[in-house]
C-alpha cells in the first residue's frame, strides 16, 4: 500500500506571503505510460467536504484561483499558495490515485498568523 | 450540477448493520465508478471503497474488508454501502464520491452521512 506522508502537520502564514505544503508518497505515483503523475491535491473548510484543487499533481482545477500550484513528480510534491488570502484558511490534502487502496496524507492545517 | 445525496447514518451498537445510500442527481450516473471516503471526527480523510459502473467489480480498504459491501442500482441512480459488524473506529462522517470521469481524483463529493458506532 502506498502511504502518503505530508509537512508539516499545521502552517501559519501572514495574508499575502506564500504558503508552502509538502507531500511524500512512499511509493512512485508517476505512471511512466503517459508520463503523469497520480496525485491531487484538495481543500477541506469547517463542515464543508473536500474541494478538488489540483490533479496530475499539477493541473488546475477549472475555477480554481491560479495562486494556487502544484509540483513534484514520482515521490515528492509540493502544493504552493502564492498570496495567501483569507478565504485559503483550510485544511489540504494530498491523494494518490496511482493504485488502490487509494490514500490521503494526513492533512495540513493552514491558519493566518 | 451535480448532487450526490447521503442518507441512512445513524447510531448503532458494536456489531451492529447500517446500510448507507447516495444518490446522484445526473443521469449519466452509470457511466461513473463511485467510491465511499470517510473521515473520523477531527480527523483526515480515508478512502474505503469503490465500484465500477456496472457493479461487477469492487474494492475494499483493508479495514472494512469483510463487513463492508459497496453496490448499486443504476436504474435507480443510487449507491449504496451495507456496512455490517461494526466498530467503534467505523464512527465517521462517510462521503460518497464522485471521480473524473474514467480516473480516481474526485471532483464530487456529497455533503456526508454520520455514522456513529457506541453502546
């Protein structure tokens, strides 16, 4: 089973400077067929479910604000948020869908300081 | 837009059954696998379970191997999960989950059903 791994656990950052979580896979999720990465990326508000941010560990979501990127390939990645904003106060997530069970990282808790 | 609606959550005792339904609004239900995420209260996300379109195909996190069965009604639109001797670690809100089509990120997900397992 591929265990993903993400840092740090919690993360606070001032309105507008830049925001940067990390996600390690214990296993490669680069599928080397088509050349793409097996990994997403969601936001979860209080009460709210999760929201899809990123996919192919790079891809923007359609309406997704574009302060908001995705990088990495095979085991390490990294979701930025460039000028954090009020509204960015989540918790976020890193999924691999490489293989079943698909998993989640553990989550990262991103505050205004 | 898409809806995806839980319902049958509830309280149960230690080995006790709960079957969870989710139903989607669109019509193109059938042609999406589905999956069952759950979270534990304050806690992360686990993927539990999943089902191809046709329902001929399914599979299982580790920890509801066993006591937990996936299905579905396309005719119905419906989704469900039959979850049998269950344990205090099933307490979660569970989500049903719909991929992209023909991948496994999710793009929708229900508003939840709580399951809380307690004597």
């Amino acid at each position: 089973d591929i265990v993903m791994t993400q840092s740090p656990e919690s993360l606070a950052v001032s309105l507008g400077e830049r925001a940067t979580i990390n996600c390690k896979s214990s296993q490669n999720v680069l599928y080397n067929s088509n050349n793409k990465n097996y990994l997403a990326w969601y936001q979860q508000k209080p009460g709210q479910p999760p929201k899809l941010l990123i996919y192919w560990a790079s891809t923007r979501e359609s309406g997704v604000p574009d302060r908001f990127s995705g990088s990495g390939s095979g085991t390490d990645f990294t979701l930025t948020i460039s000028g954090l904003q009020a509204e960015d106060v989540a918790v976020y997530y890193c999924q691999q869908f490489f293989s079943t069970p698909y998993s989640f990282g553990q989550g990262t808790k991103l505050e205004m300081k | 837009e898409v809806q995806l609606m839980e319902s049958g959550g509830g309280l149960v005792q230690p080995g006790g059954s709960l079957r969870l339904s989710c139903t989607d609004s669109e019509f193109s239900f059938s042609s999406y696998w589905m999956h069952w995420v759950r979270q534990a209260p304050g806690k992360g996300l686990v993927w539990v379970s999943r089902i191809n379109s046709d329902g001929s195909s399914t599979d299982y996190a580790d920890s509801v191997k066993g006591r937990f069965t996936i299905s579905r009604d396309n005719a119905k639109n419906t989704l469900y999960l039959q979850m049998n001797s269950l344990r205090a670690e099933d307490t979660a809100l569970y989500y049903c989950v719909r991929p992209r089509l023909g991948w496994s990120f999710f793009d929708y997900w229900g508003q939840g059903t709580l399951v809380t397992v307690s004597s």
